[in-house]
C-alpha cells in the first residue's frame, strides 16, 4: 500500500480539516482550466486559427510545465506544499481573465503557458499533501481527491458550456471564475497540515532497496527505470485525458457540425464517467488487481473512441469520450502515487520528477494532432489516442508489485489497497 501510518481510532480535527482543505485544492484545480474548455472553438474562430496554430497553442500548457515543473520539488521543500500549491492556484486564476481576451495566437499561447507552469507546480503540491493528510489518515483517501478533481471538472465545463451558449461575455465569465477559486483558496490555506511535509525531510526520505545499484546522484537504478515507465504511462494518460478538453469541443463543431452547447458535452462526459471510475476504481482494484483493471481500462478507452470515430454523430461522441474516461479514470492517479513512493526518491521529489517527465513526453500531441488535422481531418488526427491507449495496456504491467520494491505496493494504495498491485493528475 500507499505509505499510510495504520493509526487506531479516529482522524483528529487538524487531519479531518486539512482533508477538507485538500478537497478544495482538488476541487479549484478541476474547476478552472475546464472553463475554458467550451470556449475553445469560438477563440478558434474569432482569431482565425488553424487546427494546428490552435494544436500549438494548446501544448504551450504542457512546454510550460517542462520548463518550469523540476522547480516544484525544491519549492515544496523549501515553502511546504500547502503553500505551494495555494499560491499556484490563486496565479492560476488570475491567468484565467487572460485567457479570454487574448488578441492574437502568441497572447493566448503565452496565457496557456503560464496556465500549464502553474498548474505543474499546485499538481505536484496538491498531490503531496494529499498523500500526507492520508498518512495522518492511516487509509486510502488520495483516490477520493482525485474523484472530486472530476468532479469539479464536469461542473466546471457544464459552466461554461452554459456561458458560452448563452452568450455571456467570456471576460466576464471567467474572471467571476477566477474570483471565486481564489477566494477559495485562500479560506482553505489556514487548514492545511502546517509545518514540513515529512517525505521532504531527508532523514525521512524513502530508503532505497537492500543491494540495489546506485546512479551517482544516490537513486538506485531499478528507481530510475521504473520512474522511467511510470513517467511514459502517465504520458499516455495524460494525452488521452487531454484529448477531451483540447479537441473534444473542436470536434463536435468543425467535424460534427454540433451547436455550440453540445459542444462541451464530451469533455463533460468523459470527466462525468472519470469520476465514477474513481469512486468504484478501489473496489475495482481489490477484486481483480491493478495490473488488470488498468490493462481493460486502457482498452476501454480506445475503443470508446475508435467507436466514436467510426460513427462520426454527436451522440455517439459524447457517449465515446465517456467511455474513454470511465477507462482512463484510474491511470493518472495510479503512477502518481506510485511514483511517490519509488525507493530512494523523497515522496515530492517523485512526483514531480513523474510528472515533468510526463509532460515532456505528451508535449507534442496536441500539435501533432493539429497537423494531421489541417492535412487530412481531425478525426483522423484523434486516431492517435487509440493508439496511446493500447501503449498503457502494455505498460500497465509496470503496476504489478514486483515491479519497483515499494512502488509496486503504492499503486494499491491509491488504487485501493489492493491486495494483488498497482496505482494512478487532477490534470488529475
């Protein structure tokens, strides 16, 4: 499992208050890039972009994030991740305004950029202290932040699906977004556990495997190739996360000619049936394992797509894109946890080494789709997430207890304890 301290009785009132204050971490992330999701097309039009300069503009989220993503784990040792990951989201929402009156492509470029630089840092953060606030727990509950991460992303894009088809102004729009995560934020901070994350205290930090081989900057090497693995699945997670919220809106209107408020509605779905994947995923995982539910939900996912694909109707979208996230559900918070409990890596350090390597890879695919798109059709372009889906059904088997000492043990935890393997942003 999932370092967790088998604590008797009771959380006290500090962990059951910084549970609540994570939740609000989670909820806030989910909530404000998921705005901007419905809106996509019409920034497509009003600044006459093409499937690839809007492609491009997309993957500046993830550029932002690997250049600037390696600096989360210092910054949380250093400010503590409670601080760290309410900083990043109050600038989060202050970048949002921004994104809605971008006058041109290198504006709204420069705006995802910062959106993808912060988001790195409050993921990396957010996620870490959930992990602690467990540990006071002495169970699994990392699974449950994630699911209110979907959450609050259904509702976020079922705002602005709402907006955008109403015609409110988008300024307006999402600064009153803005406003309300920030002020969230900050009411949440005073809750959060204070004092150091224990995992960022080298004399804590994960000990390394009796006789494995060190690198020379002291992680073992079975460390670094199975934080290698895990950084590649959670690649292809995130990409097939992404496909939703990046081209799923683009696709119902220049592809399926849908009105302008359905379009949202496969990012909404796909994010409606991510958070039931969460909420049954550890019942799930402690019946048939890790390694197999991660397996049939890569697969899940690439055929719920290819499905969608295949019969080119709304309709069939919507219920395509959901499907591919009742699949992916339980990826992303799988290699995560995992990647924070990998011997010889201190519990922040890991995941943020996870997920810059993540986004280093998945970087390209928003633009690599806009080519193939401007070039032949973005259905055609879209069919690269099957094929990402199959590459985490062979990957999962990274998820297997054996696969990295304790690492393997950590992915039954967030998964659900699981007594036979594995584990999985809140993009998420």
């Amino acid at each position: 499992m999932v370092a967790v301290d088998r604590r008797s009785g009771a959380p006290d009132t500090t962990a059951r208050r910084a549970r609540l204050a994570v939740a609000v971490l989670f909820l806030a992330n989910g909530f404000s890039y998921a705005n901007i999701v419905p809106w996509l097309p019409t920034i497509k039009a009003e600044l006459e972009l093409s499937n690839a300069a809007l492609g491009t503009a997309i993957g500046a989220m993830p550029l932002g994030a690997l250049l600037t993503g390696m600096l989360a784990g210092p910054l949380i040792a250093r400010f503590g991740s409670g601080r760290v990951a309410v900083a990043s989201g109050v600038l989060i929402a202050a970048v949002l305004p921004l994104v809605a009156i971008a006058p041109a492509w290198w504006a709204l470029a420069l705006s995802l950029f910062a959106v993808g630089w912060l988001d790195a840092w409050m993921d990396s953060a957010m996620n870490t202290h959930g992990l602690r606030v467990q540990r006071r727990y002495g169970r699994t509950i990392i699974n449950a932040f994630h699911g209110l991460w979907s959450v609050a992303a259904v509702a976020g894009g079922l705002v602005g699906s709402t907006m955008a088809g109403w015609g409110v102004p988008r300024p307006a729009h999402l600064l009153g977004v803005a406003v309300l995560i920030a002020v969230a934020l900050l009411v949440s901070a005073r809750f959060l556990l204070p004092g150091r994350d224990r995992d960022d205290d080298p004399a804590e930090a994960h000990e390394a495997p009796a006789g494995g081989r060190r690198r020379g900057w002291g992680v073992p090497a079975r460390s670094v190739g199975l934080l290698l693995v895990l950084s590649v699945f959670l690649m292809m997670a995130g990409a097939i996360e992404d496909s939703a919220a990046s081209w799923g809106a683009v696709y119902m209107r220049d592809e399926l000619a849908a009105p302008l408020l359905m379009a949202g509605l496969p990012f909404v779905a796909c994010q409606a049936m991510m958070t039931l994947g969460r909420i049954v995923g550890d019942r799930v995982t402690d019946r048939f394992g890790a390694v197999a539910v991660a397996r049939a939900g890569a697969l899940l996912s690439g055929a719920g797509l290819s499905a969608a694909l295949l019969l080119s109707e709304p309709i069939a979208a919507v219920v395509g894109f959901g499907a591919m996230g009742l699949g992916v559900s339980i990826l992303f918070p799988l290699a995560l946890a995992a990647a924070g409990e990998i011997p010889g890596l201190r519990g922040g350090h890991g995941v943020a080494l996870a997920a810059w390597l993540a986004r280093a890879g998945f970087l390209g695919v928003p633009p690599l789709i806009g080519v193939v798109a401007d070039a032949a059709s973005l259905t055609a372009g879209l069919w690269m997430i099957p094929a990402a889906c199959l590459v985490a059904a062979v990957l999962a088997g990274s998820l297997r207890p054996g696969a990295g000492a304790r690492a393997g043990a950590a992915a039954d935890g967030v998964s659900g304890a699981s007594g036979g393997a594995g584990r999985g942003p809140g993009s998420r």
